[in-house]
C-alpha cells in the first residue's frame, strides 16, 4: 500500500482482535465506516502501548472537559469482534493519536511498516498511512478491548512457544 492513505472519519467500530492459538497470535486493528473495512498487522506490545495512550489522552481529556465520558467501561453488549473478510492494508510500523477539539473525536494514525534492503529504495518509498477518527467513547472500548485482548494470552509470556521440560 505503500504512500496511500486512507482515511475513515467517523468511524462506526473499531477493535482490536487476534487470529491463531496462544503463542501464535496475530494481531488486528480493526475499523470500518460503512461498507469500507480496515485491518491492519500490529504487535502485541503495540496494542499494550495503545491502549496505555488512548487511557492517559482520555482522562487528560475528562480533566479538560466535564463532559469526557468517565473511566467505567463495559464491553457487555457490545460488538467487539473482527469483522470478516479480514484482509490486513499493512503491518503497523507506529502509531500516534490526536484530538479534534471541534468535532470532539479522536484520531488514531497508523503508519505502515516499509521493509526494504536497498537503502535507495527505502528512503524514496513513502510508507501507507491510515487515519481513523473515534469518538471518545469508542476509543475507550478500544483501549479495554486491546488490555483484554493483550492479557488473554499465555500465563508466561517469556515462554513465546518454547518447549519447557518438568523432571519430579
């Protein structure tokens, strides 16, 4: 997809979900607007850092403005699965977060992840980017899913799918 963008403001969902057994978890970040459906490749510790930021912007945000939806979250009742077909845009090389205090929403971008070993190519090859724009309250959903998502692994991360022998 490289020097695409792709932008969806507002967004109608957004998730974070993962493919594959314990151990071989693939994550996705996942958001669509209408008939228009984006998935994207990150990285555990990705959706870790995610999460921690969209929870200080928005309790940053609550201290600015009384009307910023409180710290109580409930995933109960609502949707927070991938939607099919899941057919990833990029891997995700960072990502970052805005507000728009006008249109009160939350923009997450992500930009992709250009691998290349020709230094030539690489420094003219512009990376893909996706822009999504989240309410306040999605991106709250988001930030529980993601911690959800990100503890329902192994017991012991260390493990990563190494075989560990237990003599008695």
């Amino acid at each position: 997809m490289a020097g695409k963008e792709i932008e969806l403001n507002p967004v109608d969902f957004i998730t974070i979900g993962t493919i594959g057994p314990r151990g071989q978890r693939i994550f996705h970040l996942q958001s669509g607007q209408g008939r228009q459906l984006v998935s994207l490749i990150i990285e555990k510790e990705q959706a870790r850092a995610l999460s921690e930021a969209i929870k200080e912007m928005l309790e940053d945000l609550d201290k600015r403005s009384p009307d910023a939806l409180g710290s109580t979250v409930n995933l109960s009742g609502v949707d927070m699965d991938l939607r099919e077909p899941i057919e990833p845009v990029f891997r995700v090389a960072q990502m970052g977060l805005g507000y728009d205090e006008d249109h009160d929403l939350v923009v997450l971008v992500a930009q992709e992840l250009v691998s290349t070993t020709d230094l030539d190519e690489l420094s003219e090859t512009e990376p893909g980017v996706v822009k999504l724009w989240c309410k306040r309250d999605q991106m709250a959903l988001l930030c529980e899913q993601a911690l959800e998502v990100v503890n329902s692994g192994r017991a012991d991360p260390k493990q990563n799918g190494r075989l560990v022998y237990y003599w008695s």
